[in-house]
C-alpha cells in the first residue's frame, strides 16, 4: 500500500502548533513517518509539491485577501483539510484585534497605509475554504493531532470533543476556580485539553473556542457576579480566543 | 566566476516565517540584492490594549511559538517593572531554568532539524533518516526532553501558562526537580555527547565567511545574559558598551524598509547582530566550562566574525544551558522549593523588559492604568534586529560568491544557508510601532 501523501502549510500564526509536532519523540514521529509521506513543510523541508495530497494540514489565520488563492489552490489538490491550532480552526488569537479600528496607525504609525501591511478581520481558515476537521488549541495537543491523523489512517471519523471545560475539571478532581475566588472561561470553553490550566490555578482563557452553542449571556453573568470583574472586563474577556465566535463577532 | 544570475527565493524554506532572497547579476554587475520579509503582520501591541495585567504574558507569548517562554519572560517582567513587583531568589532560579530550557530546545530544533540537512546534502531531517537515522532519533529524544524540562516550570514550551507576573502560578517539586536532574545525567547527557561529536565532524561543512559588525546582547554579572541583564554591545576592535533596558530605543533604532513588512534596526554601525554568536562574542568568559571545551572543539574563540558560525554558537550554548540547570537545580534543591505565592502589584505605571531569545535579544515595554489594565506597549523582537545585517551580509557576500562559485544554485544555496544561519523567526518579527506612550 503506498503512504498517505501529507503536507503542512502556515498562514497567519506563530508556527508553534507546528512546533508541537516536532515534539513527539522518535517512536510516534518515526511510526507516523512509516505510514505517511511528507511531500510538503516549508519549515522542515526544501521540497514543494503541486501534487495531489491526500491530507492538508493548514495552520495559521486566514488574514489577507491576497490569500484566498493560495487556500483555494490547496484546497483544490487535498482531498482532506485539516484546520489545526486555533488561528485556523477559529481565528485564534489574531481575531483579537476584530473589534479595533486604529490597530494599524496604531502599530505602523505613518506607514500604516503601505500596501503590503494589509490585514483584514481575521477569519479562520474556514472564511475562505471548506475545512474538513479542526484540531483546536493554542498550542494544539500534540497528542490529538496524532490520534486524528491516525484515525483518517484507518479510515474512522475522529471524535472532536464538544462539552465544556468544566467536565473535564469535574473529572480530575480540580478545584474550581470560582471557588477560589478567581474566574475562568470552562463554562463555556472547548474541552479536550484535559483542563491543566485551572489545575495549574490559571483561568481557562477557551483556547480551543466556544462550544457549539455557548450560552454568552449566562457567561457574562457568571464573570461579572460570580467572578466579580468589573462590567466591561466580563464582556470583553472571551475575545482572546473567541473573536470570531462572539455574538459581536 | 559568475557573470549573469537570477535568484528568486520565495518563501525560504526550513526557516521560521516568511522570507524572500532576491538577486540579480547581469554582465558581472549585482543589480540586485535583497532580503525581503513579506510576512503578514498581526498587531499585537494593539491587541493588548484594555486588558488585565494578568492576560497580557498570554496574547504577547502568541508573537512566537519558538520563542514562547522567552516572550513570556519578557512580558512578566516588563509588567512586573511597570507595577512594582519584586520577584523572589527562587523564583529568579526557576526563571533561569525555563530560560535554559526554551534555549536548548530551540537550538536542537535549529541546528539539527533545519541546519544539518545542509551539511550532509540532504533537503529535509526526513531524508535523513534512511543515511543518519541515530542522529536524527537523538535530536527527536533531546527535543521532546527539552520540551519537558520546560514543561516541568512553565506548564507548556509552546505558550508556558505557569509563568505568570509575580512568580508560578505553580511549583515543581523537589521530588520532579530531582527527576528531571536525573534523566539529565541518564538521558540527555549521551545523546548531547553524540550529536556534539557529529556537529563537531560537520563543522568544517560550514562555509568560511567574514564581516565585522557590532553584536548585541543582555549581559549580567550573575549569569551568561539570557534571563536577565542590561544591553552590551562589543564592537569589531572588542569595545563594549552598556545601556539600561529602559533606554532600549537609544541602541536598536528601527526604521522602515520599503521591502519587508518588518521594521529594521541599527545602532553604532550601519547594523548589527543578535544571537547565540552576539552572546557568545559579548559573554564568552561567562560560559560553563564545558561549553567552552565545546567552543575549542568547534575551532571558536571571541570574536567570532562569520555569521555562519551563529549555528555553532548555538550548539556550544546548548551545553552551556544543560550544565547550567544541573547546577541551578542543585542550587533549588539545596534550598527546598517554598510555596510561594506570586506577588502582588505595588504602583502602576510604565515598565521595560528583557531577555534573550534563541535567536537574540528581546524588548518590551508596557503602559498599565491605576486598575493595571494595559494602555499600549511596544515589542522589538531580535529578528527585526537581524535584518539589517543580513542585508548587509548580503551585499559582501554576492559579490565573493560571484567569484567563489560557477553555478547559480550554488550561490543560492549559500545565500539560503545564511539567512537560516541566523535562526530568523519571521513570524514574530512583523510587530513594530512608534511608540506614542500616554503621559
């Protein structure tokens, strides 16, 4: 049987989802390499293909016009697309200015209108292409990645987990971080994690995005009353993440 | 002899982020030659505007996904400066060791997944395998063991979430810190002594060129400056001079090219370096001993001009931070880890920051609210610092390679090898502003 062909592509992002990758050790990275060929990886790799593929692995926002192409020509050759890591499974952290409209004199001052500093709202991968799976995260579980590519491999559909954060606390036994007087995002954050963050005693800031359906109101109630922050910090709290997801989005 | 050339580089591979290497050589004359950095810019020094001191290390460690725990760092303690936040002696070593571990990582990462492949003619770590398959699997085990060193202090490597400002969000135990400390000696030690050994063989692959130039870098007198320290800069002739981290913007300058959607620095000299080789030229006395027997061995002492060695400055730096850590987790232990609990704010205000990244030193600075919610903040990141003298390496490089070399790939791939020779990180580069602090 011949390898699945691979190949991994980055657009707007900080290219650490990859990274993740590079961090699974000789016996994962060497069996995946048994069953996969990586025809593609800029930063691993000197080749480039226009090939078919069978699995696109896409990180990064999709942040420019000017990149439309490049996505629609991937996804024309992949018969798999991958979203991994939250900039391209929902726009991550770069959404984060959405809401902003001086971002660019702001940061580029009077160069702001060279044409080559362009950056629209940000949308993940998904505003310009059909996205087949997303692994969430900022960074990705390594681990989830591989269970995902493994499942394609063997021809299952991957379970991408939507309960709240909160479950998984529950279930190893984490003190919550209402109780501590603090507040946190798991009520209505992705799981999938394992939840470290609350058990490390840092609020989950919903790296992974909202689940389907978030109840917003309810979270802005919960921050402000039970969480006690100040009005407008619980309304814009979830925006590091979820920009793209918000009901102002 | 070279007399007519047309390079066109886009999107430079086994690099971090986008790059362009553009040159034009007709009838024996450079018409052309530039680097040029098309990467999409992100606007983090806006995004932080109107959040809690608590959250900022969180958005500004998202500049870059190598260079994570060095952002953090920076943030903390750029937001620490700003609120008047002493952090404690442990808190200081442990700091040091998540460091020490983002530098390792990032080395291997470097040196081994994205250099090597150059030295034994081969265009990816993959297509290794089959002809150094050992070497490749120890550098997969050294970086999966760096990424849980740091993972042990900083929660993750990729986006550390313990590292808050004030102190740990959470500890390590002395049991896992004495863990760790063995798996050094029973793991990592033989698999460094190994790829030292390879590295050391491929070294003389590593093309010789020379330009002097400034190189700059933190430096302490209590460590070699990665964590913490003021800004040196040794010159050509083995002057230094120091600058306070707050008056960062006296020594990087940056300015505006019309080729790169990052901004360009400069201080002294038309450009400068940083990196492994701009530490390694500016705090060589301060390198572990058996960093420096690394250095002999790799043919290194200061100053070193050729950029292309800046892959080996960070080889010798990986032995450097492995023994460092031994020494500092001896030191932990010796103490005890006491649950401490992070620091609380004390004033608020302006604050300034550094450390030193893989790929060299990092700049932040802050403005906080009386509620400590950020107003504005600036970033220079080390790879803008780069470029200006990458550009420079450049225009003496094209022209000696025109007489070197007879084929235009091979200029080329000299070319490639010297902008990855600086580890660039692209992506965190394209984050600049003038910075307008309100008084």
């Amino acid at each position: 049987m011949s390898k699945a062909k691979v190949a991994f592509f980055d657009f707007t992002c900080c290219e650490g989802c990859q990274i993740e990758v590079t961090n699974v050790g000789p016996e994962v990275m060497l069996g995946l390499l048994d069953q996969v060929e990586i025809v593609e990886f800029r930063e691993a790799a000197t080749e480039k293909t226009t090939e078919p593929i069978d699995i696109a692995l896409i990180e990064g926002s999709f942040s420019r016009e000017s990149d439309r192409a490049k996505l629609e020509a991937i996804r024309k050759r992949a018969n798999v697309v991958i979203a991994y890591g939250a900039c391209a499974a929902t726009g991550g952290v770069n959404a984060l200015k959405n809401h902003q409209s001086d971002y660019k004199n702001y940061v580029y001052g009077k160069d702001a209108e060279l044409p080559h500093l362009d950056s629209q709202k940000i949308q993940p991968i998904s505003g310009a292409i059909k996205v087949d799976y997303a692994v969430h995260g900022c960074p990705i579980d390594k681990n989830e990645l591989v269970y995902i590519l493994s499942s394609l491999l063997h021809g299952k559909d991957p379970v991408i987990p939507n309960h709240p954060v909160c479950v998984e606390c529950k279930m190893r036994e984490t003190v919550c971080q209402y109780e501590l007087g603090g507040h946190c995002l798991g009520l209505v954050a992705r799981a999938g994690c394992g939840a470290p963050c609350p058990a490390d005693g840092i609020p989950c800031e919903a790296c992974r995005g909202f689940v389907d359906e978030p109840n917003q109101k309810a979270m802005v109630q919960v921050l402000a009353e039970q969480g006690k922050l100040p009005k407008e910090r619980a309304e814009t709290l979830s925006r590091m993440f979820t920009a793209t997801q918000r009901e102002d989005a | 002899m070279i007399q007519n050339a047309d390079i066109q580089v886009n999107h430079l591979t086994r690099v971090e982020g986008h790059g362009n290497i553009v040159v034009n050589i007709g009838n024996g004359k450079v018409e052309k030659c530039e680097w040029q950095v098309p990467e999409a810019p992100r606007f983090f020094e806006a995004m932080i505007r109107g959040r809690h001191y608590s959250e900022v290390a969180r958005i500004t460690s998202r500049i870059c996904g190598i260079c994570a725990i060095g952002h953090t760092l920076a943030s903390v303690k750029t937001t620490e400066n700003a609120l008047g936040m002493e952090i404690s002696e442990q808190t200081f070593k442990l700091r040091q060791v998540l460091k020490h571990a983002e530098n390792f990582d990032s080395h291997v990462l470097h040196a081994l997944f994205l250099v090597s492949p150059d030295l034994v003619d081969a265009t990816s770590v993959f297509k290794m395998i089959p002809t150094h398959g050992e070497v490749v699997k120890a550098a997969l085990r050294l970086k999966r063991f760096s990424h849980e060193w740091g993972s042990l202090i900083g929660g993750r490597t990729t986006h550390p979430t313990k590292a808050i400002p004030g102190g740990f969000a959470s500890l390590p135990t002395n049991q896992e810190l004495k863990t760790l400390r063995d798996r050094f000696v029973k793991e990592a030690l033989p698999d460094l002594d190994a790829i030292l050994g390879v590295f050391v063989s491929l070294a003389p692959k590593i093309p010789a060129f020379t330009r002097e130039t400034e190189y700059m870098g933190l430096h302490s007198d209590v460590e070699y400056g990665l964590y913490d320290g003021c800004v040196q800069t040794v010159m050509p002739d083995g002057t230094k001079e120091q600058w306070k981290v707050e008056d960062y913007l006296k020594c990087t300058n940056e300015y505006v090219v019309p080729q790169s959607t990052a901004k360009y620095a400069k201080n002294k000299l038309s450009s400068y370096m940083a990196g492994a080789l701009a530490r390694f030229n500016n705090n060589f006395d301060q390198l572990r001993p058996e960093a420096k027997l690394a250095a002999k061995a790799l043919g290194m002492e200061p100053l070193v001009f050729n950029p292309y060695l800046n892959t080996a400055a960070q080889v010798v730096e990986v032995v450097h931070s492995t023994h460092a850590t031994i020494a500092l987790i001896d030191e932990l232990l010796d103490a005890g880890i006491k649950d401490e609990e992070p620091v609380k704010p004390t004033k608020y205000g302006q604050g300034f920051g550094s450390t030193e990244v893989p790929r060299g030193i990092l700049f932040h600075s802050y403005e906080y609210d009386k509620n400590y919610m950020c107003v504005g903040g600036n970033c220079i990141i080390p790879t803008n610092q780069n470029h200006g003298n990458i550009q420079d390496d450049f225009e003496k490089l094209v022209p000696e390679l025109m007489q070197q070399k007879s084929k235009e790939k091979e200029m080329e791939l000299a070319l490639e090898m010297l902008v990855r020779a600086y580890d660039p990180c692209i992506s965190c580069s394209t984050h600049y502003l003038d910075v307008k602090f309100v008084k």
